[in-house]
C-alpha cells in the first residue's frame, strides 16, 4: 500500500515565517526539478507545510495474499484542532480540477467513504452497493479526496476494512508512519489571504516572475 500527496496549490504553515534568500531559493529551484510538483510537495512538507482546505491522496493497494481478497469499506479517523494561522503561500490553478469519485468529510468523526460529485457534494456511503476484490499481486487505484473539518486542523489516517476468506481485518493507512494533515482558511469567503494571515507568499500566476515571492509584509524597497 503506498499512499502519494497529490498537486496542491495552496499552503499553511503554523507560525509567520520570513523565508531567508537561500530558503526562498530553494523552494523556487523545485520548480525546474523533473519531478515537479513532487518536488516542492516535499519541500513544503519537510518545512512544515500543511495542506489548505482538502487534501487529494492517490492511493495503490496490491493483493498481496494467495487468495482473493475483497475491500469492503474505509473510513477517515481524524483528530482535529484550531486551523493553523501563521504563514499562508497562495498559487491558485489556472486549470480545472480532476473529478474524483471517492470522498471524506472529517466534520464526521469516523468519516466513512462518500460518493464525490462533480459539484463538490459528498453523498452516501462508497461501498454501501459496491466490493472492490483484489487477486494476489493485483492492483487498484484510489484517488481519496478529503475534506478537512469547519474551522479546524485535521490529522488522519485512513482505515481500510478487508474481507478474506470470511474473516475482517482492518488496515491502517498513513503517510509513511505519520498523519496525513490539512488545514482549513481561517477567514470568510470573502477575504483574501493578506486579509487574514501576518506572512503571505503568492507564487504561480499571481507572482510576478511565476517564483515565490513575498507580499506581506511587504518586502522594503532596495536602496540604490
């Protein structure tokens, strides 16, 4: 089983935090990396940086047992506190999202897997008419869209309920012996990151140079 972050476009960190000019660097030489944007996924993420909002998981599962096996449900355990309120680095999509078919609300406090539609709406239960059966060495592909609670910080992991030979057994799935996390916005919908955040970095189509660069506070002019 091995779970991969899939691309996000925006970023929370805890505390305000003024990159240094080897930091900023660094982050902006992520952009030219093969591949991108794993790379600055992980640059991110070893920085501390969480995701906003929704976190999209792509997720394989291989039948590793001779026998058939049968997956008959999943489940989002997460705990949840205050949303993180110290740097925000904003690089909004220039394209559409890729619709993805299985969802988690963790407002739920076992989140079981919901039907995701194309608005967004998370319906029903996944597996409530549906198996997924995997034989020995075979391969399914999960792409688990997870919504994280109101307000709130969320770290989860995901359980997966299996069926072998008439017998359950649950399988935990993290990120590499750590929680997923994902942070909600800390302001209303109709605030702008700058409005509500002390440190925010724009990147993507809103900077200048399509690099990470800072904008609030604002950066004092160079002397010439």
């Amino acid at each position: 089983m091995e779970p991969h972050e899939e691309e996000t476009d925006y970023w929370v960190f805890a505390q305000p935090a003024i990159l240094s000019a080897r930091e900023l660097a660094g982050l902006n030489r992520t952009e030219s990396s093969q591949d991108y944007p794993y790379s600055e996924i992980r640059w991110f993420r070893s920085h501390g940086g969480v995701t906003l909002g929704n976190i999209t998981i792509k997720l394989v599962l291989q039948g590793a047992r001779t026998t058939q096996v049968r997956i008959i449900g999943m489940r989002a355990l997460p705990h949840c506190s205050n949303a993180l309120r110290g740097t925000f680095f904003n690089s909004p999509s220039a394209g559409s999202a890729e619709v993805i078919g299985l969802g988690f609300d963790l407002n739920e406090r076992y989140a079981k897997a919901r039907n995701l539609h194309r608005n967004g709406e998370l319906t029903g239960d996944y597996f409530a008419d549906r198996t997924i059966s995997l034989k020995h060495n075979e391969e399914e592909v999960f792409k688990l869209h997870v919504n994280t609670a109101d307000n709130r910080y969320c770290e989860f992991r995901v359980q997966i309920s299996v069926l072998d030979n008439g017998n359950v057994f649950k399988e935990i799935i993290d990120d590499h012996g750590m929680p997923f996390r994902v942070t909600a916005f800390i302001g209303d919908d109709n605030d702008e990151p700058e409005d509500v955040y002390p440190v925010v970095y724009n990147g993507g189509v809103l900077a200048s140079d399509q690099s990470w660069e800072l904008v609030k506070p604002k950066p004092k002019a160079k002397k010439r």
